[in-house]
C-alpha cells in the first residue's frame, strides 16, 4: 500500500517504520479528518504526536479489544480541543474506532465528536474540552487507583497497579483548577499520575509570553511534584528518558515537553493559525511534502498500521492480570468477590433491605434536626454497607458533616481510608470526585457550601454530561444559612441547578426525605445527585406507607384534601413545613405536595404526575426560600409563589424568614389573594 | 477610663499606648462583637491585628472623612470572614463606624454584616467572603491604578499614585482563582499590590498540613513576585521591615506572616477551634487576663482611640492630593477634567447621541451578521468615544470579537492602553473586572464562551450582589455553536444567569439589538450586564421608530397582529427569525414578541408588560435555544415552548438546529397544537 514517490524512502517505510514516520500518521490522521470537517484543531495533535507514539507503543499498558480492562493505565487528554490525537491513537492501536469513523469527525451522532466524549467513544476514558478538568479527572483516577491498591493488594498480588497518564495545554495550565489538583496531587503523593505538558508557548490569542509568564516547572515543584525539565518534545530518546524518570519517581510527575504546534507545517507550525482551524489544502499538500508522508488521507500503510497495533500486546497484559488476579482469587476469595463488585458498580447485596429498614425507622422515631444532621444520620447508616462511599468537604467537615463515625483519612495508611479533607477547593474537589467515579470502584461524594457549588459548577455539569456516579453534598440551603450574609446565602442556585441536564437535585424536608435522597443518589448509575440541606432545624413530617414509598417518585401528596383539591400548595425542604401549617389554616381542600426533587417528578409517567398535581386545579401556590420564578412551571401564570427575589441578607436566620414572607401568614395570605 | 487592675500598666496605657496594646484594642472588638451576635469569625482578627496596627498606621493612605477620596490606598480583606478586623480599623481610624454599629454585628440591617459587604459599609471598597476572589479583586484595583496612572499622570503631577494592600489567608490561597490572578499580577508586574498570608497553619477543617502542602513563597516566585518570607506576623519590627522591602518592589509582594490564630485565647489559639465560633465568656476572660487588657466589652480607652485615629491625617493626605491635582489641573486642564469624567463614572457628553444615531443607522442598513460581529462592531463605534471601556477574552479573542481597531495592549507601555489579554482564566478576568469597576475609572469587560460563564459564575454573582458596573460578554450562545460539541454548547446558561438577581442578560437577535444592549449595558450602572451572542450569521430584523426606542425595554412587540392577538410568538436571538417565519405562516392573528432582556422586560410598569403580553392572550409559545422551562414564567402551563431539554451535540449548527427541532415547521406546529 504504501506508494513510491521521489522523496520516500519506500524500502525504509516498508520494513521497519521510523518513529517520526509513526508520528506523522498521528498527524495526518488530524490534519485530513480536521479538513474533511472543515472544522477543529489540528496544531495540538501535530504537536504531541512525538510524545504519544512514544507513550503509547512503548508505555501505555491498556488493552484495545477491552477498553473496560479493570487495570489498564488510563489516558486522559486534558487539552481535549487536540481530540484527533486520541482518536488516531484509537483507531491505530485497534480499538473499536474505524477509519471511518475518523472520516466522521465532527458529524452528528458520530463517534468521533468535536471534543473526546467517553460517552460516544470507547476507549475515551473521561469527556474533556472545558480546559483544566481533564487534569482533575486524572488525579480523581490517580487517587482512585492509590486507594484501591491500598485497599486490595497483597502481598505478591498487586491487582491494583496502573498509571494515568494526561496530556494538557497551557490553557489547562492557567485555569486555576489546575492549581487546586495539583496541589493536591502533590498532597497525596500520587507517584503513579504523569502529566506531560504541551509546552509550545502558543495558545488562541497568539504567543504566551503576553498572559502566561508563570515558571511553570517551579510551581510544579513547590506542589512536591517531581519536575522533568527541558524536555525535546520531538525527540523520542528525550521522551523516553522522562519516562524512565516518572516511572522512579515517589512523587507525581510533570513532564514539560517543548514542543511546536502544528509541527510539520512549513507556514503555520509554531503559530496560532495552526490551532483551532483547517491547515487548508495548499499547506496540508506543502505538509505532506515536508514530512515525506506520502498516503492519501485517510491511508495508513500497513506496516505502520501494523507497528501502531496493540491488540496482541494488550491482549497478554490483560491475560497476565487475569491470570494475576484468578491467583488472587484463589488465595483471597472474599477480597476479589468484593473488588469485583465495586469495580461493576454493584452495590452490597442487602443493601435495598438495609435502606428501606432505616427508612421506615426514621419515619416511626420522627427526629427534629437539621436536614444537614439528618445526612450525616443517612451516612452514617448507609456507609459501613458501602466501602465505596468515598468523599469529604471542601474545608467545611463541621459545617457540612459529612465526617462520620467509621471516617478514615485518604492522606494516610488506612487501608479502609474512606475520608477526603479536600481543603478550600470547590472546583477541583468536583472534578476529583468526576475522575474518581469514572476510575470505578467508588461513590465519591464531595461538600460544600450550596451557594459556593457556583465555583464548581462546570465540573458538575460535567458529571451530568457524562452521566457520572458522583454525589454532590450542599448544605447552608437558603437565607436559613443566616448570619454569614448574602454571599453566603444561595438564592438561584437550586433553580440553576434544577436546570443542568440529567443533574438530580434534592431538597428533603425532613431527616426522612434526607434518607431517601441519599439512597437514590447511592442507586442512581446513570448521573450526579445534588443533595441539598439546611442549617437549621426541620420539623417532622408524618406519612404512610404509600406516602413513605413516594418520595423516591421526587413528588408526592403528603397532605390530601378532602375531594379533589381546591387549592395545592407546593413545597420543598424547610418551606415544606410552613405549607403543612398554612394548610391547617386553609381548610380541607387544601392538598400539600412536597416535592423534594422536581428532576425525578418530571420522570414520572403523565398519569402519576397529573395525579399530584391535576390539571383541573389551577389555584396553585408554591413556597421555596429560593428564585420565585423556577415555580412558574408548576403555578402557571395563575398561580402564586412565595420565593425570593433578590439577595439575602446578614442577620440570625429567623428574622429573615420572616422579613422575606416565609411565614403561615404570608403563605395563607398568598393562597387567599388567588381568590 | 483605663482602670487600674493587678497587672495592668495603666501609666503606660495612658501616655503611651503600646503597639501590642493598640493592636489589642482589635482584637476585642472582635472577639466582643462576635460574642454579642453569638456568630461570627474571631480567630483571624486575633491572629492579624498586628499585621493591621503596623500597616494601617504607619502605611496605609486614607481618609476616614471622604472614603471616597479617589487617590487613597485600597485595602482589601480577602479572607472576608474576618470582617470584625475590617469594622475594627474602621472604627478606629475614624470612619463613619460607630461602637453602636459594632454591636450591631451580623443584625439585619446593620452596617456591620456577616462579611464585609461594600454596599452596606464606608469603607469597605469589595464584597468579600467567598474565598480568592478579594485577592482578585485587588488585582483588578491594582490594574487599574497602573494604567490610570499611565494615562493621566505628568512630569512632576503623580495624581494617581496609590497602593493596594491584600490580606488573605490559606483558603484564598488554596482556591484556584489565586492561581489565575496572582499569575496576571506578576505579568503585569502590578508593583503596588501587597498582599499578606496569614500563615496561620488552620484551616476550618484543622492544620492544614493534611491538605495544603504548597510551598507557597515558591509558587508565588514562579508568578514572578517579590516574596518576603519568614515574617513574624506578631513583632510589628518585622512586618515594618518586611513592608519596607515591598514598598521598593518592582514587581507585585507577597509578605508571609507567620501568625497564631486567636492569638492571646490560652486555649484556643493555633486551633481552628477559634476560627468560626465565639470563644465563650470563660475563655474570653481568660483571654483578657492573659492580654492584660482590662476594658469592658467595647469600651476602647481615649488614649488608644486617639492613637488609631486618622482623621487629622488623612484630611492631610487628601489635601495635599488636592493642591497636587489643582496644579495638576492648571497644567493639564483637559487631563484633569478627563479624569474627573471618568472616575466620576459619568459618560462623555454626547455618547448618548452617539449611539442613538449609530443605533438607527443600523436599523437602516440592516447588516446581517453573527451577533458576536454585532457586538465587535458596536465596540468599534462606541469605544472611540469611551477612553473608560477597557477589556479583553479568556484566550478567546478572534471568537468573542472583542478586538477593536483601536484596542492597545494594556500589558505594554502605550498610554491608551484598553485590551487585556486575560489568558485562559474566566473566573480570575471576572473577577478582576469587579476589581477595576469597584476602582473607579473604567467600565470593564470580560468575554468567554457563554459555556465557561461556568468557571466565572460566582463573579458573576459579585459583580451583581455589589452593583458592579461590570460587562460580561459570552459569545457562541447556544448549539449554534455546533461542532465543538456537548461540552461547549450552552443549554441551561442563559436561564441560570437570568436567575442571579440584578443581573442584566441580553440576547439579542440582530445587529440593531445588539448594539441596544451594548449601549445598555454601557449605560447601566448599578449593575453588571451579560451580553449573549451567536456564532453564526442572524437576519436583520424591521423595526419603525418606535420598536427601535423599545427594544430598550427588553421585550417589544416586532410584529403585531391585526387586532387583538390570538397568539403571541416570544423568541430572543437567533430563533427571533424563526418566529418571523412562522407567524407569516400562522396568519394575522400572531403577534411576535422579542425579548432581548427579560430581566430589563420584568423591571418595566406592569401596563407595558401587560401590552405586549396581554393576560387575555393564554395562546403563547416561547422560543429559544435554551432550557425549555425558563419560559413557562411568560406561557404558563398552556402555552408551548420550543426549547432544549437536554444536551446539544457535536455536529454541524444547522445539523443540530434541525435535530434539535428549531425549525419554522416545528414552531407552526407548536402553536397549531395549542388549539
């Protein structure tokens, strides 16, 4: 297949590749497919196409017949705009990726999109192009892989043993959650991550020196990262001695790789034109001429397709595991049934069992307490079942309790270490939880403030993108949270949440509903839950069994009118309270519904829905200590909201209540004014 | 008024207050205050009111009598919980702060709340709690001093010539947003910011030695700060020495204090048990025993009070500022009447003609363009005549159009400085455009991808809680972005900001428009605006006279119906034209509404409001490329809304427009099914 020209050196390509060779079929591969789309960015894959060949054929331990392969090294691309790096990275070591597949990128439904989406390709390890995050991802992974070998190694048997390898730009690099991760990377000595970066000195707006100036190896160091300097990102014996570094290393590991983007095109290489836009013809003919690369697009020739291949090698690694791990098996039985089951994502058998019996428990005892108390209560009952509860607090332990009796920190030996001090990272702390669940073998939760989830709010849209098992802890739900003032004080944030796609907000109104949230945030497999609590105190709701059933449906009659309703209130967490009283006041056609999560009612089937909430009735009024306008869904333009509708403000939480119209009177009030 | 007491020098007291004593004088205000409101954050005022005493008595250039004095030093309590310190020095030094208001603290109302908030007290230049970006802000302030100073300054007439003084502890720090600005700071060599760490080794959670291990001086050499280690944050000789280096930096100072929180508390200091509750009145006189402080509860002794005060010397500083200025002002009159201008915050007379003459020349030309072009070209016409208008994007400069032909680079000498290159860091470029506003002397603005409004989202809720005349600019505004993907397609953003209260969203939905909500947004100045544009090309819509003065009020009826309306069509943006389109196809009965802002819409009298949508009319159908039930707010539950309910995908935009169902069929659809 591969064709003679007057500057190929034919015999050479035919018998033995040269690694630029095997590079320069990572770069046409982005050069072409990014013309053929008319649309992406071919300078990143040009650039790290020397680092990858020599990563991937000689490093990279995965298995492309099984991208699942429980202990394959995992690589993430943190620069995710360079997606055609990883795809032809997929496609040539044999995954489940074809050449056309490549010749879809960037078209619908394909499986090759814009950015790596693990969700639409196999192989692609977590979704990445909101730039920073795919570094988080992998120290979540990093963390993940350093607890479970903790956890289930033994001697002679490390079945747990794999590297995460990220490539990234300088764009991740001047977001600031890179700072947040890698400090704590650093923290926890995470020796098996290695983080090369793409040091080319361009990014969008043109050369770097402008806005990016940071001595970026003696930050690294000052996070207790081992630092690999001055690295010829196109010299493979320089890649390789870095390697050789990383892999001694007991500290996490930079790799700074100077490179040239868009290297191989005489016109646009070291410049940002090569970025984020198509070579065009002319300079892709004047490329392929000076990298003596003379295939047609798309055509690998097959020596080189055979020298990229790794299914045979990837084959023996993982055979060589799953003979380790039989051995395994035979001399601990119960640690590689309980391995298994985590890394499947199954929960504990019993464990539904265990739910409902503290559930229906809860409901008989009745306990006053803050919905914050009542998720430490739900932890605590819930996490000696579920090892793989992992998570912690964004410097707020005390405030968020998410700290329980059986607590273990990560930042130490405890082989059952299941207690993350996360210190002052919103973002980061997220994105770490998105990489440690997508890794496998946890539940990660992480905590904050509800109105500081703002700081971490990509990395949980993310979590909702991919469809990520993650558990998201926001306490301090509303002006309730008091003293602390109105940037303490979240006010848009459960609507804007609501908003995220497949994001499962709650926000319970008793310790009861608080155990249900977190039991669907524990069983739900397919997406986040953000878990909502007050600081203060809540009263108990009294419920039956089917009522006790149909929390989990996110909606439910807790309290029916005689007949069909005349008027429904709508309530949810500390506000359900105040609707139970105003309904006392209002009469017997007064229906209660509290709604703990409007994302998993909006799931129910029409008929359950219409019967909560029929049609018929108009006179609706919803009370939430929240943005008023998120109810307009649920009151139409008939009906009445009690919420908020500006900023709150600092005093003791009781006086805002009343200054803001949370009270019987104002829900009454309200519900009268409908007429 | 100093009574005598066993171990008390009250000789001394009198005639001579010491440093630690004058420094004591802080500390039990705070540590009084936050007893009385049973709430509040003792610790870091105990641990940095040395640092305070030493800094605003020796150094810090004020006026208590003017806070406004436009020459004074700017000082920011970044670790804003610590606001008693704040309130404390206020007091103190002379600002309209009374004892009563201190004792006031964290009451409704008061100007002494939960954290230090610039709306609610003289004084407090930014809002601060939320952690980092107070450091942001100052290096906003710090920015614009610098390049103020390159404008207006003259041989001999240093007329802007101030500092910004930064204390901030390990959870700023901590934060990545400290990353983003203290990088930019140390490009932009912003030499008269000086920040304090107060290393105090506690965090809330405990010694930070768990989870921050960064060797903080190092990492803020590799920004290319000045960094001053090792300072005893308790010996003022060694803060003022340590002050004296960085008033000869040429590059922006870290000071590194080494202080004890709850300094003086014999059992509670160095513990994060002092950090976010009252120490409790045994220990708090143990605490006054131990400091040898012998005054009830908020009783400050005259020769202390008179040893804070600033009155006298900061009338001085202002004074000789002015006989500088009105030299200044003889010299260089337009100078001093272009300064006034600006830091007046007033627009040149004339703009407002201006715009309205470039506004109906638009109207009349009827360009079609992408929105985002709109917006570049509403720059090109309005920032010549508005020297104040200084911004730039994340790295997203050719995307976001926010280079104009007379955009000069602020990190470079020209005295017109007016583009930033912020690099890739939405949240710290958000932040520091808070900083700059706040300054005085600019109308900044920011620009990302709406998508990364993410990573700015808290900034974005400053600048709106403080009424920061700040403009966002988000581009690439819905899945008309198209192949960048699900990760780079905004669906839940632009109802997630409309939510954040005071916040001014525009999408606009042709050239005419957008310029409208450029000169909004300019104009505006109680509140930030975010201005939302397309990537791709939209039609130019007709307008008479009187839509074209109405698009200011938000929304507008484009085309009316012949008589009262039987249906209302509601769009914003791109999908405007989609509504145009179906309405020709539904017939004379519908009425199409654009709604640019409905946040400006919903401020209108209710007459207006109710003219362009009248409650009669129930037959509504909303479109926008945008979470669906944001608009049920204005079609109830018996209009229809053509919208997105999940995620986009990557594909080409008119691929996904269809797919997604924004087609003039699908909205003809929509309101036929309404009946």
């Amino acid at each position: 297949m591969g064709r003679p020209g007057p500057r190929a050196s034919p015999t050479k390509i035919m018998t033995q590749p040269s690694r630029r060779d095997l590079a320069n079929a990572l770069r046409f591969l982005a050069i072409d497919a990014v013309q053929a789309a008319n649309s992406g960015h071919p300078g990143m894959p040009m650039g790290m196409a020397d680092i990858a060949e020599v990563l991937w054929r000689d490093h990279h331990r995965h298995n492309p017949a099984n991208p699942k392969w429980q202990n394959r090294d995992r690589f993430i691309l943190s620069n995710g705009h360079g997606s055609m790096l990883q795809y032809g990275l997929l496609h040539l070591a044999g995954y489940d990726l074809s050449i056309d597949d490549l010749k879809a990128f960037r078209q619908f439904e394909s499986r090759t999109p814009g950015h790596p989406e693990n969700f639409m390709t196999c192989g692609v390890e977590t979704t990445t192009g909101p730039l920073g995050q795919g570094l988080a991802n992998a120290v979540g992974m990093a963390l993940a892989e350093k607890l479970l070998a903790r956890r289930f190694n033994r001697e002679g048997f490390d079945v747990v043993d794999h590297r995460t390898w990220v490539f990234m730009g300088d764009g991740c690099l001047m977001e600031g959650v890179s700072h947040e991760v890698a400090s704590l990377a650093g923290t926890w000595k995470l020796n098996k991550l290695v983080a090369f970066w793409d040091d080319n000195s361009i990014s969008i707006d043109g050369n770097v020196q402008g806005w990016f100036t940071d001595d970026t190896p003696a930050r690294f160091e000052a996070y207790g990262w081992t630092v690999v300097r001055n690295v010829n990102g196109h010299d493979p014996k320089e890649i390789e001695t870095a390697i050789q570094t990383a892999l001694k290393s007991e500290k996490p590991v930079l790799i700074c790789c100077r490179t040239t983007i868009g290297f191989g095109s005489p016109n646009k290489a070291g410049k940002e034109s090569s970025h984020g836009a198509p070579l065009g013809k002319d300079e892709i003919a004047l490329t392929r001429e000076g990298l003596e690369w003379k295939y047609a697009p798309f055509e690998i020739p097959a020596e080189i397709a055979s020298a990229w291949n790794a299914r045979e090698a990837g084959a023996k690694h993982e055979a060589d595991w799953q003979a380790l791990f039989d051995a395994y098996a035979q001399a601990h039985p119960e640690l590689a049934a309980e391995y298994s089951r985590r890394m499947a994502g199954e929960l504990p058998q019993g464990f539904a069992g265990e739910a409902d019996a503290y559930i229906a428990k809860l409901q008989e005892d009745g306990p006053v307490v803050a919905s914050r108390k009542a998720s430490q209560m739900a932890i605590e009952a819930f996490a000696p079942h579920l090892p793989e509860l992992v998570g912690g607090s964004a410097d707020l332990a005390h405030s968020n309790l998410t700290l329980w009796s059986g607590s273990k920190d990560a930042n130490g030996d405890d082989a059952n270490a299941n207690y993350i001090y996360f210190g002052v990272r919103e973002f980061g702390m997220t994105a770490i939880s998105n990489g440690m669940t997508l890794h496998g073998g946890f539940i990660p939760y992480d905590a904050t403030f509800l109105v500081f989830s703002d700081y971490a709010r990509n990395a949980v849209r993310m979590s909702a993108l991919m469809g990520a098992h993650a558990v998201h802890v926001y306490t301090h739900d509303s002006i309730g949270l008091g003293e602390d003032g109105p940037t303490h004080q979240p006010i848009e944030h459960l609507a804007s949440l609501r908003y995220i796609p497949n994001n499962d907000v709650w926000r319970p109104c008793d310790a009861v509903e608080s155990a249900v949230s977190w039991r669907a945030a524990i069983e739900r497999k397919d997406g986040p839950s953000c878990l909502v609590f007050s600081r203060q105190n809540l009263a108990h709701q009294p419920r039956d069994g089917e009522q006790l059933r149909n929390i989990a449906r996110g909606g439910y009659v807790l309290k029916d009118s005689a007949g069909a309703p005349e008027l429904i209130l709508i309530a949810t967490g500390s506000e359900v309270d105040l609707a139970m009283q105003a309904a006392a006041q209002l009469g017997e056609g007064v229906r209660v519904v509290s709604m703990p999560s409007t994302d998993v009612f909006d799931r129910q089937d029409g008929a359950y829905r219409d019967a909560v909430l029929p049609d018929a009735c108009r006179k609706r009024v919803a009370i939430e200590a929240g943005t008023a306008d998120f109810w307009r869904k649920y009151v139409g333009l008939d009906g009445a909201v009690v919420g908020m509708h500006g900023y709150g403000s600092s005093a003791p939480a009781d006086v805002l209540f009343r200054h803001f119209g949370f009270t019987v009177d104002a829900v009454v009030q309200a519900a009268r004014a409908l007429g």
